[in-house]
C-alpha cells in the first residue's frame, strides 16, 4: 500500500455516556487547554497547529489528548493534518449549562477579562 | 505559655477577588474533594475528621489543603479541631451558577447518580 494511504488508527473518543465529570473539569482547569476551548467554541473545527497557544509541539499536543480523552474535543485526521472539534452537544446533553457556565466564568475572571461584561 | 493555649497561626485563604477560576476546577476535579463539597453544601461546618471519605489523614489534609488554597472551603480551628465550610457565597459572587451547575452535573452522572432526578 503507498505510504499516501496508508492510514493510522484514528484517534479514539469516549462515548458521550461515558465523559466523565471530573475528567471534564480536569481538563478545562489549565490555561492551554481553556484557549482551545475558547477558540473551538467559536468555530465548528480547527487544525491542531494553528491555535494561539506558545506551548512546544509535545506539550501541546499532551493537551490536545486530555482534551480529547476526556470527552471535551473529538479530533479527525484528513490529508495528514489533524483537527479538533468541540463537543459542545454531547457536553451539554451530559451535563447541561456547564460548559458555557465555566466559558462565562473565565471571560469574566481569566485573563483579558471584561468584568463589566453582564 | 501553656501549651492549651499556644495558638498556631490560622489557615490562610485567598480573597474572594482573588480565587482562580482554573484552581477551583482542579480542586473539584477529585472524588475525595468533590464528596467533602457535597457534604459542606449540606450543612454550614463541619469537623475535618468527620467526614465520609475513606483516606490517609496525610492525603485527607491535603484534600482540604488543595480545596481552602483554591478558594472553595474555609477553615478554622477551635479547641484542637479544624472545621471546614463551603465558601458558597463567595463562589457564587466570583463565578454565578458555576458550584452548582458542577454539583447537580456530579448528581445526575457521578457514583450513585439519580439520573431520573430532574
């Protein structure tokens, strides 16, 4: 098989009746892995180098694996590039209100925020 | 000075303006931590001994470590015992709705979920 084909397992995701709350809450409670978040909920997909985040490639991509094996982002692999979506209804059927709860929190609190924001 | 009345200095604690919203998630992302919340949020103090949790006093103080430096619990010591409160308030001024969309989420999908529970 030519090696363009050829293809690597993809990346395993649990099932949205297996995230895990305190997973979750582990992996939003790093400031690396919040900016993805942040960036994801604002768009429905991204390609894992173009986040603004000034981590080395190992790093980030150990984010990137708590993110994804705790059921926050899933992630596909499509003409050798890789990218990450949100969960954002499979978090919201598992535990309602969290995840914007947590994103409104951070904005107001986290760093560049609008605390005069309602 | 007698013993029975040196006083060791108190826990210290961050301000309200100061609690981190990634340092409350990491706090919460344990069972141990997430249990002793739930029962704080029962009742207005309680004695550190006595809770149900089933760990080392070493690991249980750092359990309640981890939560009053984040900000989640105070502490206060009287006649030789430390008891821990949830500071709920302050939690809810700081990051509104966040303990208990995290709370009712563990409710309905932790150990021992009523996830008939509305």
């Amino acid at each position: 098989m030519p090696r363009s084909t050829r293809r690597r397992p993809g990346p395993t995701h649990p099932a949205t009746e297996e995230i895990d709350l305190l997973d979750v809450l582990h992996a939003l409670a790093d400031p690396t892995r919040m900016t993805i978040v942040r960036v994801l909920r604002a768009e429905p997909e991204r390609a894992c180098g173009t986040f603004p985040v000034d981590v080395a490639p190992s790093t980030l991509s150990h984010h990137f694996k708590v993110l994804r094996e705790s059921g926050v982002i899933t992630q596909r692999e499509e003409a050798n590039r890789r990218f990450s979506a949100l969960r954002t209804a499979d978090l919201e059927h598992r535990f309602p209100g969290l995840l914007d709860t947590v994103l409104a929190a951070y904005a107001r609190t986290g760093p560049g925020a609008t605390p005069d924001a309602p």
